[in-house]
C-alpha cells in the first residue's frame, strides 16, 4: 500500500510524461501527416511510454498467460489470461500449460468452465498496451479475484490508426470469441460423429476451448478502453443472437473517456486535474480523429458522447452496466449522465465513487498498489459475480 500524497504524486507524474508524449506525436503529425487508416497495419504499444511484461504460459503467481496474433492484416493482438483455478491435478501442481491442453488422464481431477473478461486498456487511444507491465498485473488481479479467463485487446492505436480502428478492433475480437466458441462446439461434435473440418477445429484456441464459457461474458475497459468496451455492447445488442453462443451479460466501464465541446458547468473546475485536463482531452482526441475540426463537434460524435441521438441500439436493450468515476476527473459529469440515463430506461447501472483519486486510478502504474485500487476491484467483482456466477458450483451474490 501507498500514501495518499504518493499516489497524487505519482498521478502527477504520470499527467506530465502523457502530456509530453501528447505533445510529442501532435509536433510528428503536424510534420508527416499518417498515412490513410485503411492502408495503416498499426501499432499496439508503445516501448518508450510503457515497459512490456513478457507472457509466460506457466501459472506464476496462480495465473498462465499467452500471446495471439488474431488479425493477419492488422497488428490487432491478444493476450489471454488464465487463473490456475481452472485446472487442478492429483498433485495439487499446476501444470506448464505452454500452447496446448493438458494430456488426458486420471492426474487431472477438474477442467473447470470459468466466466469470459473482454478487456480494453486506457491510453486516450494513443498510448497503453494489452502487454504493458500495469495492465499484465490489473488483468492477473482480475483473472485470480473473479476467477474468469481473461482477454486483454491490444487495439491498434493513434495516430497510426485513427477512428474507428481501435472500435472496428474491439468487434473484431467479440467475432474472433463467437467464431472460436463455435468452432470448439463443432469440434466436440463432429469428433464424435467422425465427420468433421479438421482444420477448422485445428485453429481453436485449445486454452479458451477447454476453459471459456462464452455465454457469460464481461466487458471491462479503462478510460478510452470504456468508450471501445461500450462499443462492442451497443455492437452486441444489435447482432442479437447472431453471437451464439456468445453472450455479453454485463460490461464495467472504469472513469469512461467521454467527452464533449460543450462542456458541463463542473469541468471549470478541473483545468488543473490530477491526470487529464482539458488541452491534454483535446489532444488525444484530435489525434484520434481522423478529420481536420471534427474535435470542434465533438457532442455529436459517437466515440465520444454516448447518448449522441441516432444511435444503432436503443439504451434500454444495452447489458447491465457498472461505473466508475474519480472525484478528481474532468470527465466524471459526463459518465454520470450516461449512467443516470441507463437507469432511466431500467438498466441495472450503478455508480460508485471514489474520494481524492483522478482519472485511471486503479489502472495506472503506481497506483494499483493503493487501498483504493485494491477496493475498487474487490466492489467491481462483487458486482459482477451477479452475473457471471453458476448456481450450485459458484457463490452467487
């Protein structure tokens, strides 16, 4: 645990070096403009902003993890987390799982079904990674405390690839999860009747087809992430049940990186904030879109303002959805209206607060080691197992 003057210290620093590198990639695009974002393969991460954390397919620290490529035309990527909970043996060891599955045989007393987290990592779409050091430890937390099987996006970011490619990411990978699910599905059957595509069944992802249980699925993203994590919601609620046997039964949106140009009366009061003020706000999002001006009508944007009219699916349809603001975030107001307006039309849409913390609190550096990071994950996970639990075989809450 740390102090309270040490984690806004740490926010503080933070601010700054995010707000150099802002600075940084405006200066470059203003001097060598992009290239198109359908021509773009992307990137993923950024090294010099953020140390990576290697995968390692052994359970270190109770939780095995590995990397996919998912996308053969984009640099789109996966990491995929799995808490030891999911398998257990004789012994009590858990293997080295490498790529594959465990060997058949009396040793493994349980393969266990465990719930699916689709998350979406922070950044203000320009910066953070799916293997960055603090978003490997924030998804091993989540992994071992909700005892699901983790998918942490690596969405391309900008100004490499600018709107909508890190929101057409987050429905490549909800397609990827529906089709692997069904292609486990297929498999199991068509090995049985001995008729079957061998190389299709040969291309699911043995860790997810013998441990994920897609019809309890979770959207879960961090600043920018919420805004790609309630994208693919509003995606979901449209397809319907084209996504059998996925099935999104609840999404948690963490201090959402909603925006506007007219701002609300609050945001006068934090043009000095701890993380993101509002020059740091409109860099992002101007490297985010791809047109000259598009930030000036930014209320009318649907990457921005949830609640823009004309939106594909009406509200009342959307999964239950938990949000999470900081007291000393320029973007609390905004997340506030979209959940007030999720409630309105009888969504279970909850809203917690947390005192004297900033935007990506509990997701950033440091600052996963304060009491209130710890709590709110521990709040967010009492919440979720509403929906993820299985009468008789987990607690439900």
């Amino acid at each position: 645990m740390i102090s309270s003057l040490v984690a806004n210290l740490s926010a503080i620093a933070a601010k700054y070096q995010h707000k150099r590198l802002l600075q940084t990639l405006t200066h470059q695009q203003q001097q060598n403009p992009p290239a198109p974002p359908s021509n773009a393969f992307g990137i993923t991460s950024r090294p010099s902003s953020h140390l990576p954390a290697g995968s390692n397919p052994s359970f270190v620290n109770g939780v095995a993890t590995k990397d996919l490529h998912i996308d053969p035309l984009s640099s789109l990527s996966i990491r995929i987390f799995l808490p030891d909970t999911a398998v257990s043996s004789e012994s009590g060891i858990c293997p080295r799982y490498s790529g594959y599955l465990p060997p058949p045989g009396k040793q493994w007393l349980r393969l266990r079904k465990l719930p699916v987290v689709l998350q979406f990592h922070g950044g203000g779409f320009v910066s953070g990674s799916n293997e960055s050091v603090e978003n490997d430890l924030f998804c091993r937390r989540v992994a071992k405390a909700w005892d699901s099987l983790v998918i942490a996006v690596g969405y391309r970011l900008a100004p490499e690839s600018k709107y909508p490619a890190a929101f057409e990411d987050g429905v490549k990978v909800l397609n990827w999860l529906v089709k692997q699910s069904n292609l486990g599905v297929y498999g199991r059957l068509g090995i049985k009747s001995g008729n079957y595509d061998s190389f299709g069944v040969s291309m699911v992802e043995p860790w997810l087809a013998a441990h994920g249980d897609p019809s309890r699925c979770v959207l879960l993203g961090a600043s920018s992430g919420a805004n790609v994590a309630n994208y693919v919601a509003e995606k979901a609620v449209g397809e319907g049940n084209l996504l059998n046997p996925v099935k999104i039964v609840a999404q948690v949106l963490m201090y959402p990186f909603f925006m506007g140009t007219t701002p609300p009366n609050s945001e006068a009061n934090y043009t000095t904030s701890y993380f993101y003020d509002k020059s740091m706000c409109k860099m992002a999002w101007k490297l985010f879109l791809p047109e000259v001006g598009e930030f000036d009508n930014l209320d009318h944007h649907p990457a921005a303002n949830p609640l823009v009219p004309g939106k594909h699916s009406p509200l009342k349809h959307m999964p239950p959805t938990l949000t999470i603001i900081a007291e000393h975030d320029l973007m609390r107001e905004r997340a506030i209206a979209y959940s007030e307006e999720l409630r309105r039309v009888n969504v279970d849409a909850p809203l917690l607060e947390y005192k004297n913390v900033s935007h990506e609190f509990a997701t950033l550096g440091v600052l996963l080691k304060t009491p209130q990071a710890q709590a709110c994950l521990e709040d967010i996970g009492i919440w979720v197992k509403k929906y993820i639990s299985v009468r008789g075989n987990e607690l439900s809450y």
